[in-house]
C-alpha cells in the first residue's frame, strides 16, 4: 500500500478514539430508554429501541452477505523478487574481506529474494483461466507472482499487462475449479457518506473486511502521478489492501484500494481506490493488447491562479495553461500555441490540468474530437486528432523540441515588493525544463524578463504573443538575474 505523511500518528489516534467514544455514547442514548422504578431511589432500566436495533441488523446482515458473495473473489497476491549485489561474500576471511582473495579473483555477485504482499481481484475468466486486476506496484518488478485464494489455496500467476499511470495491473493463473468472478459496479453513482466496504490483505491477513464511508470523491494528487481522480473512504486500509476491493452495500466493487495517507503505514483513515469506472477500459485493453494505450496531445500545461486569470484576461481559472508545445505533436501540427488556455474538450468542460490529463488519456488514439481554446483574449475551436502516447522515457528525448520550454508567471505586486528593483513590466521564469531550447540557452528559473528580440514583455499576454511567431527561430532575451542584468539568445 503506497502511503502518503500527514499528520502525527498520536494525534491522529486519540481524536479517533474520542470520536469512536462519541459514537458508542450516542448509539447507547438512542438505543435505550428510561423508566422509573417504585423505589425512593431512583434507578434506570434499559430497554431496547426495537427499530434502531432493527435497522443495525439490517445493515450487519449486508456485511454478511458482501462477504459471502464477494470474498470468494478477492485474492491475496504475494511476489518475489531476485536481488544481485555486486560484493564480497559473507563467510570471508578477515583478510580476504579487506585486501582481497589470493587469487585475486574478482568477488561473486550475491543474490537475494525480496518479497510483497497485495490484494487482488478477479475480474474475468476463459474456461479455467481466471484474471485478476491489481495495482502496478503490487506487482513492481517480480519474478515470482503467487495468487493465493479465498480457502488458502496457492496458484502460480503469470503477468499479463500494467498500467503505470493508474497504477494497474492485470494477473493470470488457472484453476481447477470454477470460481467467482467480481461484479462491477458504477463508481459514479457514488454520494458521500454511502457506506462501502474494504476487502483485501492487510498486513498479509487474508480475507480482512472492514467497513466505512466514502469520505470524498474526485481526489487528486496521487503518489507518482497517477492520473486519476480517487474515492477517499474511512474504511480501515493499510498496507497490503493495495489492490484489493472497496465494495457497496449491493456486492458491487467501485474501486481498486491503492493508497493511504498515514504517518506509521497503518491506517488513520484516509484511504483512496481508483474509481471502478476508471478501470473498466483497462480491464478490456488488458484482456484484448496486454497493454493500454493512450492518447498524446503534446503540450506541457499547468493550473493557474487569480494572478493568472487577470493577468491572461480570462474568464475565470477553469482549465489548462499551455506551457510549451512539442513540435510535431498533434498541438503543433493543428497549431497550439504556448499561452493556449484549453477550456473544453468535447463535451467535457475542464477543471484544471490535472482534469484535462485524464480525459486525454480515456479519449481514443486516431480519432477527432474539438477543443475550446482562449487566446490572446479570443475564443477558437480546433480539432485535434490525438497520437498514440509513447512510453515516459521517449518523450524525455523529446524535451529538444518542446517551445519555449519554461514557464512564466506574471510580475504580481508581492513579487514586486520582494525583489525590490523598481520593474513593474515583465514576467518572471518559474520553471525551465531541463534539456529544452530554454535551459540550453541559458534561461534560468528567477529569471526576470523584460524584452524578446528587442520588444518590451509587459505581463504574460505580451510575452505569450512575442514568442508565438513560428518563423523566427533565434530569440534574444534580456532581464534582470539576480539583480543584475543579463542577456541570452535562444535558439529554437
């Protein structure tokens, strides 16, 4: 279970323990009444609350059944991986460990297995041939993937695919014996405050349910820039869930367990699955390519702030700046531009960059959709065919043709008082990425830019319409660097 810090562990528990303390008491209140006694002492009777008890009945018997229907389909995923260290043996003598063997033999590669523990669910079946979706650090680099089943029994499993951006990945074993496959439910019926259930492998404790709310939906900001949007639930998750099911009261899984926000590794209650509808296509490319395929657009974008909105002379902050444009990318080739800002694709009105990532990444490879672009104060629509996403460490290689290759932020009136110089025009560099046309040339991040070519840059607007021009392909840039002045030339 990947985990992510918050804060400290004590304080975390006790504020549990109060709020648990909290519910007992209320729950004992609603549940008993009073009646006075023919004594001169007072004293309290209880007597159930016939409806309350009825009513937590009812939910109890939903629990049993999620685990008798649903539990069948959960497995416990345990891998193994090879290690080799390049070092000296253990067992060596005192000297031959310092100074070397006699022989002068160079020293043998030690090996070791390191092993993990995660949760799985089965999601289809061929015959015999079962599948079960996973996270893709679950997986990580095994050699050995072992599926263990609801009763205990152990199944050598064969990796059939992943899905680094969403943190999937897809099992196979054969079984000889018929078993349940999982029912997908619609994870965008999901309210806050619907009660769900956990099931998977904590700790390596198989078959381990337990139950809670779903706290918030469409979170973000998941570890190594997984693209989805997460269910956020108070259902106990800790490390070896990853993987496993977050279940409704129907037996309908809604989400894959993925990570948590703990300051230990044990659970505070905030746990997060990948929402059942992100996966679906996943499963389908899995089971037909082994692969998932993504749609690539070609741009670096960011969210922006009110600074960014005035200074842009947008509507409002709702969706994507265009940072820098890949050349001969579908954005360069149907003309988009740095200082872009895309508000709508198809149908789908974004929210900010995160936003529009992911539904890049649903939207099929080949095909057309529109897009909704402000520039420079103006409303345009283009159509864009999107490509075929090349792995992470191809478009690295690409970085030489990314324009300009940098972000800037306007010269707001904070930033002013900072530096303390006097400059009211310009924008200041936040960001230069490395190997681009900008870093090359010397850009640097601080940077404050006055002039292009020799044309003053007002405020991000100005800057944005300077760098626009596709025919020129050496630019002169002149600023302010650590308070001095400074000059580059950039070469596109």
């Amino acid at each position: 279970m990947k985990i992510r810090w918050s804060l400290p562990t004590i304080v975390s528990v006790s504020l549990s323990f109060l709020s648990m303390a909290g519910v007992i008491v209320l729950a004992l209140v609603s549940c008993t009444t009073t009646v006075p006694m023919e004594s001169s002492a007072s004293r309290l009777v209880t007597a159930p609350a016939t409806t309350a008890i009825a009513g937590l009945r009812d939910l109890q018997s939903s629990f049993h059944a999620i685990s008798e229907s649903v539990s069948p389909s959960i497995v416990r995923i345990d891998v193994r991986e090879r290690v080799t260290q390049n070092g000296p043996q253990e067992g060596l003598p005192f000297f031959d460990f310092f100074f070397g063997r006699p022989d002068d033999s160079e020293p043998e590669d030690r090996g070791f297995e390191r092993g993990g523990v995660g949760s799985g669910v089965i999601v289809n079946s061929d015959g015999r041939q079962y599948y079960v979706l996973t996270n893709d650090h679950v997986v990580g680099a095994a050699d050995e993937i072992t599926v263990v089943l609801n009763d205990g029994t152990e199944i050598d499993g064969e990796l059939v695919g992943r899905d680094s951006r969403k943190d999937l990945a897809m099992v196979s074993f054969q079984s000889g014996r018929d078993l349940p496959v999982a029912r997908l439910g619609d994870s965008d019926s999901l309210r806050v405050g619907d009660w769900v259930v956990a099931i998977g492998s904590p700790f390596g404790y198989q078959n381990t349910i337990t139950a809670g709310i779903v706290s918030a939906l469409g979170r973000r900001g998941g570890p190594e820039g997984n693209i989805s949007d997460f269910i956020q639930t108070d259902a106990s998750i800790n490390q070896g869930n990853s993987g496993g099911a977050l279940v409704n009261l129907d037996g309908e899984v809604i989400g894959i367990n993925t990570w948590i926000t703990s300051d230990s590794g044990g659970s505070i209650g905030l746990g997060f699955a990948v929402p059942i509808n992100n996966v679906i296509r996943s499963i389908s490319e899995f089971l037909a390519d082994g692969e998932v395929e993504y749609g690539w657009l070609g741009v670096s974008i960011q969210t922006i702030d009110a600074e960014q909105v005035t200074s842009l002379q947008l509507p409002d902050r709702s969706g994507a700046l265009v940072n820098s444009v890949f050349g001969e990318s579908p954005a360069d080739e149907i003309g988009l531009l740095a200082g872009d800002f895309i508000s709508r694709i198809g149908n789908a009105m974004i929210r900010d960059s995160d936003d529009l990532v992911l539904i890049i990444g649903e939207l099929p490879v080949g095909e057309s959709v529109e897009f909704a672009v402000v520039r420079q104060g103006e409303e345009l629509t283009v159509s864009v065919t999107l490509a075929a996403r090349e792995t992470d460490a191809t478009i690295n290689q690409l970085y030489r043709r990314l324009w300009p290759g940098m972000s800037v932020y306007p010269l707001s009136p904070d930033i002013v008082e900072e530096i303390g110089l006097g400059i009211t025009n310009g924008v200041i560099v936040s960001l230069v990425d490395q190997g681009t046309a900008a870093d090359i040339g010397g850009l640097r991040s601080f940077d404050i830019v006055t002039s292009i070519n020799g044309t003053a840059v007002r405020d991000l607007l100005s800057f944005y319409s300077i760098i626009a021009d596709p025919e020129l392909k050496e630019w002169h840039f002149a600023g302010i660097r650590d308070g001095e002045e400074f000059e580059v030339t950039v070469v596109r």
